[in-house]
C-alpha cells in the first residue's frame, strides 16, 4: 500500500469521518486487485461490506422510534438518514424514486480498457471534486449512458454510486408520467429539489421515456413540454457532491438538445469474447469448475449481451448444484447456451 494512502486512511479513522473512511478502503481493495493479490483484496472487501450492514443494523435501532410523515417510511438505511421523506406523485401519493440499499449495487464489471477509463474519470474526479473546485473546475456530475439493451448501463450507474459512496436513487417513470397536464413536469421538479437538497446519485433509466424528440411528429404536446421542462432542470442542475446518470438503449431517438446538457456520454458496448469469458469466469468465482475448453464456449456465445453472458454462468451453477455434483462441467455451460438461444 502507498504511504500516502495509509495516512490519509489514518487521518480519516482518527477523525471518524466515515464517508473518507468508504472511499479509502475502496482504494487499498482496488490498489491490492490491481497487484494481482484478488484473494486478499476479496477478503478486505467481505470484512468492509460486513463492516456496512453492522452499522446498518445501529442504524435502524436509532431510527426505529421515529415516525413515519405524509404516509412515506423513515428510510432506514445508514448512508441516507437525511432522505427520511422521498417525494411521490402529486395525485397518485406514490413515490417517484426507488431507494436502492449498498448491499444490492453490482460494481463488479468487466469492461473494454476505453470504456473502464472514462468510469474511472468520473470516480477520479469526484473523489477530487473539492481540490477541482478549488481551481474553478467542476468534476462530471451528468453523465448519460447508452447502448444496446443488457449491455451494462444500469450496473454503470450501480458500480458508480458504489464507488462514490453515494445513495442510489432510481427515477419511477410509472409513477412520475401523467396523463394530466404539467402533472409530469411537477413530478420531475420534485425528484430534482430531493436531488439538489441531498448528495445522492439520481438514476433515470429508460430516460428516453422523458426526452424523445420533439420534432417526432406522433407524439403529443405534452411530451414535448415535458421534454422542455427536462432540459431546463439539466440546465440548472448544479449538485455539490451528487451525480445524475440517464441511461437509454433508444439513443436516436433522444431530442438532439439533450446531449450537450451532458457532461460525459459514455457508449456501452457489447462484450467481446475477452470480456465475454471473463464475465462467465467471474461469475463463477463462488464455485468449482472442472475442465472447460474456453474456446469453443466462447464461440457458442458470439454477439451474446454482458447480461446473457451472466445468465449462463449461473444457470450452469445452477444446474451442477442441482445435479449435486457442485462442479460445473462443460455440459452444464453448453446446456445454459443452447437455452439461451432457443429462448
């Protein structure tokens, strides 16, 4: 470990400051993974994620006598007790956004080296976004992903709030379109002031649902009032310390004033057989595997999705602890394939 590291990590037990405390420890796991020591840095990351739902646990002792207001739970999570109310629609009294707890974030990915560097930017930039300030600059805070679907683009959003230590909150398209005028555009003020108020990382997913173009003739004009309303908030949108990450699979179908409101825009991509393979082995990490021959599972899973790559490794598992031998075999793999490809 860098000497550097280990003292800022010491400054910040001695000051109790737990979010540098998570970030830090973030560090030295990826600092020991990028050695080649995966067995320790796996082993540092079960005691740090042990170490979360024990403070969870307080947590939700300390919360439990409070009550609930306007009909919302008390959100009972240790990382974002000041978002103790979340918005919800203005007739319908549902909530707009969806908490998702750490424990549930996929940050494991497995990513070409072009794309993985810009994920690092971002995280970069927002570790250091006090120092940039300090110049005048502003680290990435609204970044849009796209790309076919099942590519990775809501784990993208997932790997970033885990590695910024930020809530995740995703945006309830369900809950928020309305079929009243200008009900839609309060709807989607409200996530924004939740947003602007509290350090969260905002996830709209799907967000073409809210910002097709308005020179598409079909569509009615409150869509494109609410498309309006939605650049104007991007326009305004200046968090602190959050991040709002939009992601679509209908990229040309986006309003072409959308993309400038972005400060990155990171295409996705689907896996190639490197990344392929090493999905299927990483997801297989937790099991023994016999003899495979890579080579020819990996041509079996051409123009296969990162999504459909994980799902076989699994059904494989599946399937050999089912069949109590708890070694995945070939078989297993070629099975899980065909499946896929018959469905």
């Amino acid at each position: 470990m860098k000497g550097e590291l280990l003292k800022r990590l010491f400054r910040a037990i001695a000051s109790d400051d737990q979010s540098a405390i998570d970030k830090l420890t973030y560090l030295v796991i990826e600092d020991e993974r990028k050695k080649g020591h995966t067995l320790l840095a796996n082993q540092l990351e079960n005691i740090t994620q042990k170490s979360t739902k024990s403070s969870s646990i307080v947590n939700n002792r300390s919360l439990s006598s409070k009550s609930s207001h306007n009909g919302n739970e008390v959100v009972k999570d240790s990382g974002i007790e000041n978002l103790s109310v979340l918005p919800t629609s203005t007739r319908l009294n549902t909530p707009l956004v969806n908490f998702i707890p750490r424990e549930k974030l996929r940050h494991h990915m497995i990513l070409p080296y072009s794309v993985e560097k810009r994920f690092q930017r971002i995280e970069k930039e927002y570790a250091a976004r006090d120092r940039l300030a300090h110049h005048g600059l502003r680290y990435r805070q609204k970044i849009l992903l796209f790309g076919i679907p099942g590519c990775g683009k809501t784990m993208g959003a997932e790997r970033l709030a885990w590695n910024t230590g930020l809530s995740l909150l995703k945006v309830r398209f369900d809950a928020m379109i309305s079929s009243y005028l200008g009900e839609t555009a309060i709807n989607l003020r409200l996530v924004f002031e939740l947003a602007n108020k509290n350090p969260c990382l905002l996830f709209f997913d799907e967000c073409d649902s809210i910002a097709k173009s308005r020179e598409d003739t079909q569509e009615v004009g409150e869509i494109k009032r609410v498309v309006n309303t939605f650049l104007q908030i991007l326009d305004e949108y200046e968090s602190n310390s959050g991040l709002l990450v939009a992601a679509t699979n209908l990229n040309k179908t986006l309003d072409n004033a959308l993309w400038r409101r972005f400060d990155d825009v990171i295409e996705v991509p689907p896996p190639g057989k490197k990344e392929l393979e090493s999905i299927v082995r990483q997801t297989l990490s937790a099991i023994e595997v016999g003899s495979i021959n890579w080579q020819f599972i990996i041509q079996q899973m051409e123009s296969f999705s990162a999504a459909q790559a994980v799902r076989v490794a699994q059904d494989a598992a599946k399937q050999a602890i089912l069949d109590r031998e708890e070694l995945v075999i070939q078989e297993h793999l070629e099975e899980a394939i065909e499946e896929i490809k018959v469905s």
